[in-house]
C-alpha cells in the first residue's frame, strides 16, 4: 500500500469529518455521517443524484465536497424526501432531470444570511457545467440535451445568465426547446418556493427530455450507425449519469470494498459455520518459544526508542477524555476547610501554623476499558511491527491513565479452509456451507495484566506465521463478549484492520461478502446496544464502509505522536457524541 | 432609605406599555425609584414567554427560576424587569463556598459606646425577607444543594423563616419576591459546558413554582439586540455585517448541539465580537480573538467552515485551501 494513497485516504477522511459537520450544523440534524464516501442518516443512506454533485471526497477538490454539503444540508432542510420520491419519474432519463431540478429549486432557496453557500453552490455548478462541457460529453446528443435542460433551469430559477463559455453551444437546442418548456419553466421559477407546486412542473420538463430522447434514439435506429460509434465514450459516461444506486466501491481509492451478498441474504439462519469442531481461543505467547519472545521484546523495544513517542503525554491526554473526577476521601494539611480536631493540639502548641484544616479530595478515575483487536491476517504481516509498537504504547499509556486494556487478535488455524474445508470435501459439497475455516482467536494480553507483566506477550505479534486469513465479524462479536463481561463501565473496542474480512474458502463456496456482511450485521447490532463504542482503524484503508468511527492511518511510516494524537481525538470525539 | 419596609407597590403599569409586548396585562409598580432598584437599560429586549413568567412572579407572587444557556441574559431579564417596575432587587451570586451563615446571618463582634459586644447581624435572606424586595439567586446551580436547604421554608409563598440563632421567626413581607437563575435544571453537567454545576435536590427544585427557559433568540431579535448595544454598526453594511456575525453564531449552537465543537457563542459574544470589530476594524481579526482562540484547536477547522458558509470568506484556519 503505497503512502500516497494512504494519504488520500487520510484528506477523504478529513474532508468527510468538515463537511459532515457543516451539514450537521447547517440541517440541525445530528445523526448525519459519512461511511464510504456517501451520508448516512443513522442507518440509512441519503444518496445525492444530481449531476452535479455527485462528486468524490477523496479527489475532488475541498471546495467541490463543500459544495455538496451544502446542496445536501439544503435538500435536507427544504425537501420533503417522501413526497419527492413518491413523484419521482421510473424511466432513467427522466429521474434524472427530477433529481437534478428538484436541486436546483432547493439550491435557490438558501438563506440569505448565508452568502458563502450561495457562493459556493454557484462556483460548483460552472465548474461542473465547464468539466461536463470539456470532458466531450456535450458533444452527444442527448449529453447536449441534458447540459441545456440544466443550464437553462438554472439559469430561469436563479435569474441569471447561462454560462457564457457554452452559451453558442446550447443556443440552438435552446430555441428548438423553448416553445414546448416555456411554460413548465415558467412554473419552475414561480414555484421555487413549494415542493408541491413545483413537482408538476418538474414532472412535465422530466418527461420532455425522455421522450425528445426516445424519439431520437429511434431515428437512429433506423439510420446512422456510424454516430453512434463516435460518441461511444459520451455514450458511456451518460449511462453513468443513469446509474443510480451505485455503492462507492471504486478501486482506485482506498477505501474498504463491499457490497450485498446474496448467501447471507437468503439463507434462512442468517450466518452460518459450517463446524466450530477446530476452532480455537490460545494465548498468543504460548506460541511463541521463550528466547524468540524475548529476541521480539527487545526488536519492539528498539524500534519504539527509534520513534520518539511520548507515552507519558499520551497518558495525560488519555486521563483527560477517559478520566471523570470523583470524590475520595479526605485530604489533611489544607490551609482552609473544615477544621481537623487532630491538630488543635499543634494549634495550641504552635499557633502560627496555619494547616489545620481538611477538604474534600477529588481524584480523576479512569473506569474504562479498552480493547485492541488486530486483524491477524495475511496481509497485515508487513505492518506487524508497527501495529505492535501502536498497541505497545497505548497499552503503556492506558496503563499510566489507569484503564484497563487488552490485547486480541484473530486470525485462522490454517489456509484456505484447514480441516472443514477437508471434511465439507468429504461430505460432497453441500451448498452454502456458511463460514469454512478454523478461526483462531489470540489473546495477547489479558485485562486483568498490567503492561510490566505481559510485555513480552506483547511482543507474540512479531511472529509472522500468525497471520493467516481473517472472519472479523466473529472476532469482534468474541471481543464484545468479553468486554461485556467486565464491570468497568466505559467500554471501547478499537479494530485494527487492513482491509475487509477474507477468507479464501468461504468466500468461495459462498459469494464473496459473505464474511463481509455479516462484520456489518455484527457492528450495527452492536451499535444499537450502545454499550460499546466501536472504533476503527484503518492501515492504510478507509474504513467507514464498516465502521462508523474510523481513522485511516499511514503505518507505513513511523509512528509519531500526531498519529496517537488522532487515535486520542478519535476515542473523544465517540464519547463527546455518545 | 428607612421607610423600604413600609413600601408597597402604589400604581398599575400596562405590560404593552413597559415591555412591549402584546397583552392587556396590568401588573403593579412602585411610582418612587429608590437605591436598591436596578438602572433601566433601554436597549433590552423582553423575551414575551419569559417575561410573562416573571411577571407573575411579581404580581402573583410566584417562585420563578430561569433557566438558559449561558450569556441568554437570563440575569439581566429579571433586573430589567425590576427596573421598569422601581421594584427594590438584590442580586446574590451564588458559588460553592457560600455557607449558611452567609445567608442567614452571623454573630460579629462590633463596637458599641465603646465597648465590644456581640451582636446578631442577619443575612441577606432575613433582611430580604422582611422588605419588599426581589432577591435573585443567581448560578443556583452552583450553590451546594445541603447549604441550598436554607431557603425551603421561604420557597413557599407564605413560608415563615425561623432564626435559629434568635429564636425569632421572621414572616416574609407581602412584597418580598423570590428568583433564580441557573445554567442546568438541576441535574448537573450534562454537557460538559458547566464545570462546576451541582446536582440539585429535586425536593427543592419541586418548590419553584415556575421555571422559564430562556434559550437563544430568533435571529432577528438577537441582530437587533446586537445593533443597540453597539450603535455604530447601525448602518445598512453594518446590518449585514450583524447577521452575517449572528448566523455563524446560530451555526455554532447547532454544531454544539450535534457534538461538533465543544463550545458555542453566546448572544454575549456576538456583541463582544461586534465592538471588537470596532477596535480592529476586520470581522474576521476580531472573530478570532473574541470567539476562535476559545475553541479547541481542532475544532477551529469546523468553525472555519461555519465562518466561510456565513461570511463567503476564507479563515487562515480553513483545511485544504488549495
């Protein structure tokens, strides 16, 4: 994983985190959250069709991702999304001309207090007329015919000028449309105000464009195969225009893949294991022989000297958002308070002394615990060390602040399905046999263990035929189990992962996000409990898909305290919110 | 100043007269200022809802308390209606060090025809108590609720006051009103804005016959509010000004809300932020010494993008500026 894309991955998450807060701020509504590059309200997934915003947050520029949050916070304050949907039209092209109408009307009803957001939805929308324009996609038919709707929609609804680089280009589709929308666009700008009134017109300018469209595409038919081929490439990216329910699982961006599986979806019991027979919990240092243990404690060792981080501050800045102040007992000696009858006697004696009273004492208290499961799998070998030296000086300094922590990780007996996988052979591959290997879940350090004690335990990590294949979704229902069990009251759980769950035979002998969704089932059953915070962190990896609180760190490089200062404003943040 | 006790309110106001607001409500006054009434500041505005609230506190003698977040002006409310009333007003911070002999009143040593004598001198809630005076506790919240069982008996319209230390029982004049204010309703730090704030005894909170929210005004009002305390900005660039500065504010309380940021602008720091820009001449110089250098460096990225939102202008905090 290169750092340049764990970087982009860093600003995606950064320019998430803005304009998220700018739509909660902006909307009032404080359930709003990006996973996976689209906004979620709780658990649901507020898409964004209009053409023009529908943009990347992991390359589009800071001032476009601004832009569709503010058309997002508008279409969140004026548009009632079940009226909108129960009118929206089936046929593809003309849903898209709603969708795209139904924003500009919302986009002209910004408050007028708010200069900067008018400022900013205007600056977007001739950017992307210009990119849409330049990028060719004018040069089709029926892309020209949409560029037009748009340009002129917008410019009837705000009042102004079309764009004037392009205003040759529409001039003629313009006039060809003007007769038969001048009343429907009329009514746009008069009903700007009322979703109500305005779907009509809408709905009329929709079904313009779909039949304009329809009529063209059967003249061609008929004639000219030749064109058709020329703007094969407009061609293409107008059917993208169409596709709406795409999931962002883009592979050029790093961000965690996903999408539905079908074995989970209809299989009856939900998740399945196809044998728990090998499945095994171990303790991870007895794996390891005792001379290696120490030869890892002393690499770990080495290389934390090498990083420079500051534990001690890591632990004041843990105090700080784990700590609450609570009164315990007494503290003597005070020069002011209530009067300790002790020292009346060194009153008499010495009647100077002034200390002779005593107070309440207040004493920050971490009752927390927290639980670092490492993904163990394959991949992960490479970053080992450092994930080992990240959980080494968090633990450290957990223990400094006085929480509790742990150390897990799972990972999995063998490759590509072990011993089940041999008996399902046996059996004659019976179908959908649900999750098909021997996980194998290590305790590095168990709670009830200070850092001194299970130093070298910690250092088990570094040893690199632990890392098989990974079933998260298991992993982090066992870690739930285990922190549910403890009585400290604030309970975290922070995943350390490098990439979705894999697991080459189950995913073969099911579909490909079996494992995948069900980490997802796991993680939002336990988020409705409540009663663990759930955080992840990505190496190198977007993980919003799955998690909801998620950092992408850059392990590739060293750890330096910016790194836990993040992790530390991820853990407050969770509990500023909770 | 001797006759205070002997004082009554003599005359009726109209409530749309004084306040300015729409009702035919006449409430009594006293016709004669004296020290103890607050200065009349004509620049305030009346909150109708609360107003009201307080209002029958005077007139129907009715224990109010007024809760709000911080700089609503919920203090300043119950003074200025005292004001516009000529009713007497004592106002008492409370904190987590006054005690009851702060109160009720102490034993002191004093000098009297030469001799040293002890002598009872009472507390400002039996001096209250006996004239017609509206005390106002203000921070109620920060009082320690056992000290805070002072003041049961009197929370009652007709409740008797014993002194302990004289074995006298005082009966409260007819005139003498009761208010406070606090941050929280009784229930402690909630959102980590009041450090400090106790956890109330609910058997007392009970005996507040009324409690009125002041929350944050519409924006209109507040750009009004904003205008009259800072009269230079009353031109038509400075009106725009004004609300461009009272909607960031409104951004910061909803972001607050959401659990963005961890601190938000208070009416009253808009209006510092207002005569800042006086000083400095440059709204966004003056933001950032009245408002932004008290966030937590983190979150100035959030409020940046409030400010671009509001102002069309780019803070130095802003992300990403390519």
């Amino acid at each position: 994983m290169s750092s340049n894309v764990q970087q982009q991955a860093r600003r995606q998450q950064q320019v998430e985190a803005l304009c998220a807060a700018a739509i909660r701020a902006l909307s009032g509504r404080s359930d709003l959250h990006f996973r996976g590059k689209q906004l979620y309200q709780g658990e649901h997934r507020l898409p964004m069709y209009a053409p023009h915003h529908r943009i990347d947050t992991a390359v589009a520029p800071f001032a476009d991702c601004r832009a569709a949050a503010d058309g997002m916070a508008l279409r969140l304050l004026y548009s009632d999304a079940e009226l909108h949907r129960k009118s929206c039209p089936e046929k593809p092209v003309a849903r898209l001309v709603f969708e795209l109408l139904e924003q500009l009307r919302v986009e002209t009803q910004v408050p007028a207090h708010l200069p900067g957001m008018t400022a900013n939805l205007e600056q977007r929308f001739s950017r992307w007329s210009l990119e849409f324009h330049r990028s060719g996609q004018t040069e089709s038919s029926s892309g020209l015919l949409i560029y037009t709707i748009a340009q002129m929609s917008w410019s009837r609804l705000n009042a102004r000028q079309v764009l004037e680089e392009t205003e040759d280009l529409i001039e003629s589709t313009r006039f060809s449309l003007a007769s038969s929308m001048g009343l429907a666009l009329a009514g746009l700008r008069h009903h700007r105000h009322d979703q109500v009134a305005f779907i009509p017109h809408a709905q009329a300018v929709a079904k313009l464009v779909d039949e304009t469209l329809e009529s063209w595409q059967e003249g061609e038919d008929g004639s000219n195969h030749e064109r058709q081929d020329d703007d094969d490439d407009a061609q293409q990216n107008f059917a993208l225009l169409l596709d709406f329910d795409q999931e962002g699982d883009d592979e050029r961006f790093a961000s965690a893949r996903s999408g539905t599986s079908k074995a989970l979806g209809e299989s009856r019991q939900g998740y399945t294991v196809y044998t728990t027979a090998y499945d095994r919990e171990v303790v991870a240092s007895d794996l390891v022989r005792k001379a290696q243990l120490e030869e890892f404690r002393q690499r770990l060792d080495t290389g934390i000297a090498e990083q420079g981080i500051n534990v001690p501050r890591l632990a004041r800045q843990l105090a700080a958002i784990l700590a609450t102040p609570q009164y315990d007992g007494w503290q003597y000696g005070e020069e002011e308070g209530r009067i300790d009858g002790r020292r009346l006697a060194q009153l008499v004696s010495s009647p100077t002394e002034r200390r002779l009273f005593y107070q309440d004492r207040q004493r920050p208290v971490a009752d927390c615990m927290v639980t670092l499961l490492v993904d163990c799998s394959g991949s992960m070998r490479h970053q080992s060390e450092s994930v080992a030296m990240l959980a080494d000086c968090l633990i450290r300094a957990l223990d400094i602040a006085g929480g509790r922590s742990e150390l897990l990780g799972f990972t999995t007996n063998a490759w590509n399905g072990g011993k089940p996988y041999q008996e399902w052979m046996r059996q004659g591959r019976p179908p959908a046999p649900g999750r098909l290997n021997e996980v194998c879940h290590l305790v590095f350090k168990e709670a009830d263990r200070g850092w001194r004690r299970s130093r070298r335990d910690i250092a088990a990590m570094l040893k690199g035929n632990l890392f098989r294949e990974g079933v998260d979704g298991e992993a982090v229902d066992w870690a739930c189990s285990r922190l549910l069990a403890r009585e400290e009251q604030r309970k975290i759980l922070i995943v350390i992962s490098d990439g979705s769950p894999s697991d080459t035979a189950t995913n073969l002998t099911n579909d490909a996000y079996y494992l995948d969704n069900h980490l997802k089932t796991v993680l939002a059953r336990q988020e409705r409990q409540g009663e663990i915070d759930i955080l992840g962190l990505g190496v190198g990896l977007d993980l919003s898909p799955f998690y909801r609180h998620s950092l992408a760190t850059d392990m590739s490089q060293a750890l330096d305290n910016h790194l836990f200062d993040e992790i530390v404003q991820l853990i407050a943040q969770r509990i500023h919110r909770s | 100043m001797t006759d205070l006790a002997s004082m009554k309110p003599d005359t009726l106001r109209s409530v749309r007269e004084l306040f300015g607001i729409d009702s035919d409500l006449q409430v009594p006054a006293f016709s004669q200022q004296n020290d103890y009434v607050p200065e009349v500041d004509e620049a305030y505005r009346f909150n109708p809802d609360v107003t009201l609230a307080i209002l029958a506190g005077f007139t129907r003698n009715r224990r109010v308390m007024v809760q709000g977040l911080h700089g609503t002006g919920k203090s300043t409310h119950i003074e200025q209606i005292a004001a516009r009333l000529n009713w007497p007003c004592m106002r008492v911070n409370l904190d987590g060090h006054i005690s009851r002999l702060d109160l009720v009143g102490k034993d002191a040593i004093v000098v009297r025809n030469g001799v040293q004598v002890t002598e009872f001198q009472e507390g400002i809630v039996p001096w209250s108590l006996q004239r017609p005076v509206a005390l106002i506790f203000d921070e109620y919240d920060a009082g320690r609720p056992d000290v805070m069982f002072v003041i049961q008996r009197i929370l009652e319209r007709d409740g008797h006051f014993s002194l302990l230390d004289q074995n006298r029982v005082i009966h409260p004049h007819p005139y003498f009103r009761l208010f406070s204010t606090a941050n929280t309703v009784g229930l402690g730090n909630m959102s980590g804005l009041y450090q400090g704030a106790q956890v109330l005894n609910h058997a007392q909170i009970d005996r507040w016959n009324i409690v009125a929210k002041l929350d944050y005004l519409s924006a209109e009002e507040e750009a009004a509010i904003v205008l009259s305390r800072v009269p230079s900005k009353d031109t038509a660039q400075g009106h725009e000004l004004v609300a461009a500065m009272v909607s960031v504010a409104n951004l910061t309380r909803k972001g607050f809300a959401a659990g963005d940021i961890s601190t938000l602008m208070s009416p009253r720091t808009v209006i510092t932020w207002a005569e800042n820009c006086e000083i400095f001449r440059d709204p966004a110089l003056a933001f950032r010494l009245s408002f932004l250098n008290k966030c937590d460096a983190t979150e100035r990225q959030t409020v940046a993008e409030y400010y671009q939102r509001c102002f069309g202008q780019e803070l130095d905090e802003a992300r990403f500026m390519e």
